[in-house]
C-alpha cells in the first residue's frame, strides 16, 4: 500500500469514528492521531525487533506515530516510542495464560491494545509473505476476534465496518 492511500485509508477511519464516538456520547474516546516518528525512532524499531515489524507498520508509523483510540472503543496502535520503551509486550500480557489464545508470546508482535480489557492487535510474527507482511490478529482473553491477511486488510475492514455504522 502507498503511504499516500494509507494515510487517506487512515484519516477516514478516524473520522467515521469519532463521528459515531460522538453520536454515541464518547467524546473522552475521540482517535488521536500522533505527529509522524522520527528517522531515529524508526531505526531504533528496525534494530530492536528486525523482522518482527511489517515495513507496513514502519510506513504507518512514519505518517501518525501511533493513533489512540483508533479501534472501537479505546483500542490504540502503538506509537514507536512505545514499543520501544515496552520491547516484551506480548510477555507482559501473559498472553500464554489465557488458555483460549493458541499462540506463545514469541510468535506476537503487539501492535495495538486497550486501555480498559483485554483487546489486542498483533502481528503474528510466524506468518508472513514475499513482502515481509505479517498477518494481522486481533484478540480478547476470550479468543481470536478477527485474522487479517495484512495491516492493509485490518484497516479496509475497519473501515468498512465504520462506514457501515451510518
């Protein structure tokens, strides 16, 4: 995807979002997108977790430093300052303990979360394409919620599914 179709992708979903965040009286939840990261931040991310990082959450990031609340309700993609601050997230999660997630944490690359439960969104790091790109896997304690085939297919289908909240 090309930065210029990503960011449009990008600037619609946050605007269907917080127009229904609005219409639904969660103005506190309104998505916040973050300036650009810096060239030092991105290569701090290529250095720490190599391959772990689609080059398409490395573009993402180059255009909104994470966006919080971007996922309905209060679900954030994580800024690079973040990630690098929190290198062993999905160890921090204890995500092995949730018995309904087949996944160890060595094989997640936690690129959203939460604030309030237990929602994530990851890159499974096992399972990637030609291009390097992960899928993407969003997930509860309860199970897997969605697979997308990339982080181009996670944010189509989050559109989509915020144009088919009007």
């Amino acid at each position: 995807m090309i930065k210029h179709r990503m960011k449009t992708i990008i600037d619609e979903i946050i605007r269907l979002g917080n127009a229904a965040k609005e219409r639904d009286g969660n103005d506190d939840l309104l998505s916040r997108p973050n300036l650009p990261a810096n060239k030092a931040e991105l290569n701090e991310l290529k250095k720490l977790f190599g391959n772990k990082i689609s080059p398409s959450y490395t573009k993402l990031l180059s255009i909104y430093n994470g966006i919080n609340y971007l996922d309905w309700l209060d679900v954030s993609l994580l800024s690079a300052k973040y990630l690098i601050e929190h290198p062993n997230l999905a160890e921090d999660w204890e995500i092995e303990d949730w018995g309904a997630i087949n996944f160890k944490s060595e094989q997640l690359f936690i690129i959203g979360q939460s604030e309030n439960d237990s929602h994530l969104i990851a890159f499974d790091v096992t399972n990637s394409n030609n291009q390097k790109e992960h899928k993407v896997i969003t997930f509860d304690s309860n199970g897997i919620l969605e697979v997308y085939e990339n982080l181009e297919g996670y944010l189509n289908l989050r559109l989509k599914w915020f144009e088919g909240s009007f």
